[in-house]
C-alpha cells in the first residue's frame, strides 16, 4: 500500500467515526476491508464499542471524546485514558 493511499484511509476513517453511525462505518470497513486486509467484521455490538474506542484515539475527534468515554463506560467497555490534551486545562 502506497503512504498516500493510507493517508486516504485513515482521513476517511476520522471522517466516518465522525458520523457516530455504525452502519457508516460498517459500509466504510467493507469499502476497505481488502485493501487494508482488515479482519472479519466484528458484530454490531462490538463495531459500536469498537467506533467508539477509535473516536478517543483520533486527536482530531478530540471534541467527542468525553461523549465516546462515557458511553463505553455505560456500556460495560473499558474507556481509554484520558491524555493531557484531552483535558479541559490544556484547551485554554
């Protein structure tokens, strides 16, 4: 795979996570699976989590952050831990 051709990947990624729509996502994985040789598409559940957990580790998706964490948490995921630039000190 080309760098360009990743970078295509990963900025469509941010921008369907963005969505918060598993379906989108869902159709945005297919649309990759083989050039990416991505693995067999996990269930809905768990592409939700799953949307969920990528949203907290994009920078540029920092502003859904607190609402990705906290819906892992209420769902019985673990979140990811919260970097300093996630916090509101540094936004300043």
């Amino acid at each position: 795979m080309f760098p360009e051709e990743y970078q295509t990947y990963v900025n469509g990624l941010a921008q369907v996570l963005r969505t918060r729509d598993p379906a989108q996502v869902r159709e945005f994985y297919l649309q990759w699976k083989e050039r990416m040789e991505l693995p067999p598409l996990p269930e809905n559940d768990v592409l939700e989590a799953q949307m969920h957990q990528m949203i907290c580790e994009f920078p540029s998706l920092s502003d859904l952050h607190s609402e990705s964490r906290s819906w892992l948490l209420a769902h019985g995921f673990a979140a990811p831990v919260e970097s300093a630039d996630d916090s509101p000190e540094t936004a300043a």
